[in-house]
C-alpha cells in the first residue's frame, strides 16, 4: 500500500524551510536522523531481522493469493486468502481498518486488489476474475509489533488472448505475451529502483533510474502514490516516489543510509508512454479517484501493474525483506546492471 494522506500526495511545499531538504547527518542505528520534511528511523540489524519476520508473512499471503489466480475467482476470495494466511502465522492485516487521510470510509479489506486500469488501493469484492485481466495484489502485515508490504502483479492465465474488461463495450485485447512483457518490465523498474539503493546515494537518482527505465520500455508512470518507509507502522517517514517532481527535488529529496527500511512501488502503465521533461522531472498519468474514496485507477483502455517490495539498506548494499519463494514467485530477466540472470520478483 502507498502513502495515502492527502497532504503527501506529490505536492511541493513552499512552507517548507528550505534548510530542511538536503542532507542528513550521521546517526547511528536505532536512532532517528531528520532529512527532508520529518524525521525517519534507522534500524539495528536485529530490528531489520524482526521486519523481515514480518516480511516472510506478507510473502507467504501473497503467494497464496497469486496461486489462486484463476478467471472465476472474485477479488474477496483472495482477500480471504490474504487474511486466513496473516492470520494462520500469528500476524495481523495492516490494511484492514487502515483510516482514510481525508475522512473517508476506513480501509475494509485486508489486501487491496486493483484489476486493469485500476492502479492501487482496490477494495476487493464480487469482481470476479477474466482470463486476461492484470491484478494487482498489496499485503501489508503486522508480526511481533514490525511491519513490512509488498505487492505483485499477475494476469489472470488464459490459454489464448483474451479481452481486458470484457464486458466492456470497448473491450481491449492484448496478446499474453505483450502483458507478459509489460509486467516483466515492472519488475524490472523495481529492480532497477533496489539495486540502486546504495547507501550515500540521493533518493532522487534513485527514482531517476526507475522513471528512465520505464520510459526507455515505452510505458508511463503514476506520481502522487509513494512509497514510504516501513516500521512499526506500515507507513512511515520519507516518502519514496518512484517518479521525479520538482517537489522531491526541493522538499523531499533525502540521502540513503544503513538501517533505512523503505517500501518501493513503482506504479507503470501500459499504453501511455512517458515523457520525462527538459528538467528530468516526469510527466505523470492522470488518474482519478472512484466513489468507493478508495480506488485509483488510470483511464480505461490503460493498464497499471503495481510492483512493490520492502528494502532495507545496508551497509553491504540494499536487501529484500518480503522476497518471496514460491514457483510462481520470480521472472528470470537479465540484471540491469550486471547483465546477469537473475530472480526478479
Ligand atoms: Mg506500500
């Protein structure tokens, strides 16, 4: 799940002091360092182990919920899924009753579920899966007091190209395997974003490499939903766009250190390409808002995948706390920096 408050959506601040928005200073971990608009945490090795406790939870909902991905399931089906798992290793669902930043209705479910043109933040319900369709499934969990989330993206299988909203009257039909390589190509902007998350380095480069990758593969990007840290409480402090503002730049832009633990989920939409103007900055996909205060989706004909995993940086480079092992769980691609194989996802 993304940082919600609406404050926080993608929006520079010129209140802000601008003494605020560069630097860090050294701190230890355990401890807080201020950099950007509010102070962010930094873990001890053992507190790493006990989110990445938590992490092994939401990896284990969200293998059960991407093996029940069938046409003819419904969104709730998964979600119950998502639930009994967090529940069965003695964790509770983040998501469930998480408060709505502008006075909405509380979160009802337990994982949001978001299908096609929808990007993030689906209320799962009586939907039921089409062959075809691209699902989008985020699990936040609570284990032992630490949090951690992560977030896949799936097409439901389907032996021949199938229409996305079939019911639709405009009902859009995408070969398997072009879906197939877009969602790679999420992954891959994800990993991108992680194998950049070297301590010393700026959060803006790292969202610059994500933002350019996924504008070189043709495809556009979603700004106003970030990623954030992870602790105690699924959403922390910074805020960790995937994309590059003016904002980020000026107000919220912060120096990755050991012991920062942050959620990345990168938001790429098929079938708008992205444009990254003269001053790096992306030009975003609009989306919109639907009744439900909740769900966020992109115009109909687009299509989202969502991708999302916890990170911790270490001294030793960044390290995946919510990797999952499942048969299903990976894409083999080739490694953007090293050109090696590896297991993406
Ligand atoms: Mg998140």
């Amino acid at each position: 799940m993304n940082h919600v408050a609406t404050e926080l959506h993608g929006s520079t601040n010129p209140a802000l002091p601008s003494a605020l928005s560069h630097g860090t200073s050294i701190a230890q971990a355990g401890t807080s360092v201020s950099s950007g608009r509010a102070a962010m945490n930094l873990r001890s090795a053992e507190e790493i182990a006990a989110i990445e406790r938590s992490g092994v939870v939401v990896a284990a909902a969200l293998e059960a919920a991407e093996a029940a991905v069938v046409a003819g399931v419904s969104t709730a089906e998964l979600d119950a899924l998502v639930r009994a798992t967090i529940v069965a290793h003695g964790a509770e669902p983040s998501f469930l009753g998480y408060p709505h930043a502008a006075g909405g209705p509380a979160f009802p479910a337990s994982s949001c579920i978001s299908v096609n043109n929808e990007v993030v933040h689906g209320i799962p319900g009586v939907r039921v899966l089409n062959a075809g369709d691209v699902v989008k499934i985020d699990v936040g969990a609570r284990f032992a007091g630490w949090c951690a989330d992560a977030a896949v993206t799936v097409r439901v299988p389907a032996n021949t190209n199938h229409a996305l909203d079939a019911h639709a009257a405009d009902a859009l039909v995408i070969s398997n395997a072009t879906i197939d390589a877009f969602i790679a190509d999420a992954w891959q902007t994800l990993h991108v974003g992680i194998s950049a998350m070297q301590p010393g380095m700026r959060w803006s480069e790292v969202a610059g490499r994500m933002q350019r990758f996924a504008v070189s593969r043709g495809h556009g990007m979603v700004d106003g939903w970030h990623g954030h840290g992870v602790g105690r409480s699924v959403h922390e402090a910074p805020q960790a766009p995937s994309t590059v503002s003016a904002g980020l730049r000026e107000y919220r832009d912060f120096t990755l250190l050991p012991g920062m633990v942050l959620a990345i989920e990168p938001i790429v939409v098929m079938g708008a390409q992205g444009v990254i103007d003269d001053s790096g900055c992306l030009i975003p996909v609009p989306v919109s808002v639907a009744a439900d205060r909740w769900t966020v989706a992109v115009a109909p004909g687009l299509v989202a995948a969502h991708v999302e995993h916890t990170i911790a940086v270490t001294r030793s480079g960044p390290r995946i706390l919510t990797r999952r092992t499942g048969v299903r769980a990976g894409i083999a691609l080739n490694d953007c920096n090293g050109g090696s194989s590896r297991l993406l996802g």
